[in-house]
C-alpha cells in the first residue's frame, strides 16, 4: 500500500474506532510494520490532524476531525454502482478487494436516498469472468507501473514461440475474457501487447525507468488512436 493510501486508511480506522488503537492493531490491519505506523501518525500530526495518544498505550482521533464529504447526484451514484460491478468481472482479484471496499464505504458514508441506490442491486453487470491469469499477478504489474519499474517476463505468443523478455509496463487493459499489458519491449525496441494469459512467468527486476513511464504512453495513446483499439487476439511478435 503507497503511503497515501495508507494515511487515509489510518485515519479511517480512528474514525471509526471506539477507544484507542494501537500502532500494532492498525500495522496489522495494514499489513505492515508498527514502526511504520509510527511515522505515518507522526506525519499526520505534522499535517494537523488531531491525533492524540503515544506507543503503548494506543491512538485517537479527537472529536470534530473529518474528511471533506463526497456528494454524488443519483446518476453520479448508480455511475459508481455499475463500475464497481464490472470491476468484479476482471481477472484482478486486488482490484475485485477493492471494489468492495470501496462500495462499503460510500454506502456507510452517502445519506439516504444515495444509499438506497447502492443497495437496490438494480444494476447489474452481466457476461463471462475473466480468470485471473495463472502465472502472473495483475496487482503486481499495476504497481510497477505506478513505480515505474521493469519486469522480467517469460513469454509464449500465439504461435506458440517462447521470449524471455525484459519490459518497461505502461498500461493494463481489461477485457471480458483476458487482460492485457501494454509494455515498452527491451528485446523488440518498441511498443508491444502481452496477454496476461501467455505470459509463463513475470518477476519485477531491480532496474527502473523513471520519468519515462508518462512519455512512452503517449507514444502509444498517440499510435493507439491511429490504429484503433487492439484486438484480443493481438499478440506480440
């Protein structure tokens, strides 16, 4: 979890809390370490959110402290319904998690009517799941892209030749049956597709390529619009 992530979780979590937490509860909640937890209420108190409390004996967050509300219209609401559903249709079982988060927490926080929208189950999204690809994890590729981070793959394309390739990921694409990594290829020099599904193994590699990641996108948004979206079947070469 990225650090502002995190700072907001922590917040959420004393929100929501009855008497105080301590740094362990939240580190395990977070799935990280409770030093780390110490520096994140040390960073928020820098910011001026009223935490009080110290090590040992737990945290709270003093009374009148909250987050700016969301106000959504009903059409804004049931937007929000019908792609948290499609979420739930992908092969990223990370993305699928938070999908649910996320509509636990609009539907605790909207007032009603809002929050009849997102418990009607009106809306629906309906058609094939995409398994989740064996070999490689989908949230993985997602944080290197966000980091900027190259990764080690071992390929097989719709001929059924085998690659080890070395990539600089830039986006992901969620189709109803598979996903789909657009990379920058070191081997190829150049823009390719990999489908999740043929890659056979994926590691990320101790090398990194920042301050790179938003030009090459546009190198391939600006070819993608040229030549439509790519197909499922389109493989690399």
């Amino acid at each position: 979890m990225r650090k502002a992530s995190r700072l907001f979780e922590i917040i959420q979590i004393l929100r929501l809390a009855r008497k105080p937490v301590t740094a362990a509860e939240i580190a395990e909640a977070l799935e990280v370490t409770p030093r780390s937890i110490y520096r994140d209420i040390a960073a928020l108190q820098a910011m001026r959110v009223p935490i009080e409390g110290e090590r040992g004996i737990g945290y709270i967050l003093r009374p009148g402290f909250d987050l700016p509300p969301l106000m959504f219209s009903i059409e804004e609401t049931e937007a929000i319904v019908l792609a948290l559903a499609l979420l739930a249709r992908t092969g990223d079982e990370e993305l699928k998690a938070a999908a649910r988060r996320v509509n636990q927490k609009i539907t605790g926080a909207v007032p009603e009517p809002l929050r009849r929208a997102f418990q009607s189950q009106a809306l629906h999204a309906w058609g094939t799941i995409a398994p989740p690809p064996p070999a490689i994890d989908l949230a993985m590729v997602r944080r290197a892209i966000r980091d900027e981070q190259k990764l080690a793959l071992d390929y097989r394309d719709e001929l059924g030749r085998a690659t080890e390739r070395t990539v600089r990921p830039l986006a992901l694409i969620y189709y109803s049956e598979h996903a789909m990594m657009v990379a920058w290829c070191e081997l190829r020099h150049d823009i390719r597709n990999f489908r999740a599904d043929r890659v056979e193994h994926c590691e990320p590699v101790d090398d990194f390529f920042h301050d790179e990641g938003n030009r090459l996108r546009q190198m391939w948004i600006a070819g993608w619009k040229v030549n439509a979206v790519p197909s499922l079947e389109t493989g690399d070469a």
